[in-house]
C-alpha cells in the first residue's frame, strides 16, 4: 500500500471528523433554542420578548455562517466569496433585526 | 468540466485543494439572490409580527417546537451526507458517493414527511391558511420552502445520475447540486427560527 492513498484517507477522515463536530454545534444550538423557547414564556402563554427574538435571531445567523463556512465549503472558496458570504449574511442580520425593531417602534 | 474518474490518480488526491468555487458560479448568484428573497419575506414577517404580537403569540402556541427541532435536525445531518457526498466524488468514490446522496434523499425524505403531518395536523385543529396573519404567513413560508426541497430532490436525483457512471460523473455538477441542497438547509434554518422561536 503506497503512502499518497493512505495520506488521502486521512484527510478524508479528518474532513468526516470535523464534518461531524459542525452537525453536532449545530444541533446544540437548535437544542439550545428549546431551552431559550421555555425560558421566554410565562406557564400557559407565550409573551413577546424582545431579547429572545434578537438571540434566536443572531443564532439562526451564526447557523447560517457555518452552514456556508463547512458544509458549503466557502471556507476553502476564494477570499471575495468569502467576504461575499460574511456580507450577505450581516445584511440578512441587519435587515431582520431593523424590521422588527421599526416594527416595534411604529407600532 | 472535471469528471470524477480523473480523480481517482493517487497525485490528484494528495495534493492539499486549492481555494476554489465549489460548483458552478452561476449556482451561487441564484443561492444569494434566493437568501435576498427570502430575507424580503422574513422582514415583511416581523414587521407585522409587532403590529399584532398578541394574535402572532397566541397562534405560535399551536406550532410543535419538539417537531421543527426534528425537521432541523433532519435537514443538517441531509446537509452533512451531502458534503460527505460530495467530498467522496471528489476522491473518485463514485459508491460511497451514491450511498451518502441516499442518505440525504432519506433524511430529506424524513423532513417532508413530518413536514406535511404538521400541517395535517393544524389543519385538523382548524388552523389553515386563511384562519388568520400568523398562519398565512407559516403556511406560505413552509410552503415556499417545501417547493425548494422538491426541487432539491431532482438535483439530488441529477447527482445520482451523475454518480451512476464514471463516464459521465462531472464534480462540477455535483457540487453545483449540493449547494443547492444546502441552500434549501439554511433557508430552513431562519424559517425555524422566525416562526417557532422569536416572541
């Protein structure tokens, strides 16, 4: 058996590895979510909180960017998609969070 | 084009990859504009959710947070098979390629299955679209998003085309495919969190 397949494996191992870690960041923080769900409600009824909206919010960004980094493998893309990415998703952030908040304002 | 039997040289699969656009460039405009789109639903959505948040509270009551942790779940381990599909068809594995596209195909299988019995199921209780703001704007995102999985399903079933023979497997159409997947994944990912977590 020659060295280059086996140095192949290994990294192929290593990309599964840390493929698996990311599924399991992510579920932690979909799990984390349930916890932030029964923490923002009184027994019987849900009210409005503004903070859980911006952290389920911000969560849900940062699920985002490691979607595109890892699964998407924009982390091995050329630098502009990157910035591209990290762009795009401060703007869906920024656009998300001012409506609510100007919906809060007006309303 | 790059086909997945050239991958299969020794030198090829040492080498450390260079930075490249994974799939076709013209994949990723319709992924960003597809984010932008979307973005313009999810602001509408919480423009009016602060206009009526009692009546927006009182009808997320009647959504299964435990059920669209479930479809998450399922759709980010589908988006893991996929890289490990595609991380496979790189390296010329054009069988353990086919075997995680399966993978996903079930799990994405899985999400649609719960997806509909949710539905059913508020429908049952007398929750349709037209009931009132809250579950006209569930029904049309889930909706909206439900399209985007049929259709991940015929890239997923071009995957397997491709995969089918070594001849035809082109890496660039396979990634293409995926990032489509995977767009379908993150897409789920702020719909989940807009309709079942924020108050």
């Amino acid at each position: 058996m020659s060295a280059q397949p086996e140095k192949a494996r290994a990294r192929n191992a290593q990309a599964k590895r840390r493929s698996l870690i990311v599924l399991l960041i992510l579920v932690a923080i979909t799990l984390g979510y349930l916890a932030l769900d029964r923490s923002a409600d009184a027994p019987g009824a849900y009210r409005a909180r503004s903070v859980v909206t911006t952290i389920a919010i911000l969560l849900a960004l940062v699920k985002v960017r490691l979607i595109f980094r890892e699964f998407m493998q924009v982390r091995n893309a050329p630098m502009l998609l990157c910035r591209l990415i990290d762009l795009w998703v401060a703007m869906i952030g920024a656009a998300l969070l001012a409506s609510y908040y100007i919906g809060l304002a007006v309303h | 084009m790059t086909d997945i039997a050239q991958a299969e040289q020794p030198e090829a699969e040492t080498k450390k990859p260079a930075r490249h656009i994974p799939g076709q460039p013209d994949m990723w405009v319709l992924v960003l504009f597809e984010a932008l789109v979307f973005t313009a639903y999810f602001a509408v959505y919480l423009f009016h959710r602060s206009a009526h948040s009692g009546l927006f509270l009182r009808s997320q009551a009647y959504l299964n947070p435990w059920l669209g942790t479930l479809d998450t779940v399922l759709l980010l381990t589908s988006s893991m098979f996929m890289l490990h599909c595609v991380q496979a068809a790189r390296a010329g594995v054009a069988r353990a390629a086919m075997t995680n596209a399966c993978l996903t195909a079930l799990l994405g299988l899985g999400f649609l299955i719960s997806k509909v019995t949710e539905w059913i199921l508020l429908t049952r209780t007398g929750h349709g679209f037209t009931s009132n703001e809250f579950f006209m704007y569930y029904f049309f995102l889930t909706g909206i998003h439900l399209l985007h999985l049929l259709i991940g399903f015929i890239t997923l079933g071009v995957i397997m085309y491709q995969l089918r023979s070594p001849k035809r497997g082109s890496r660039e159409i396979v990634e293409t495919c995926a990032t489509y997947w995977h767009t379908v994944d993150l897409l789920w990912i702020l719909i989940f969190s807009l309709l079942y977590v924020v108050r």
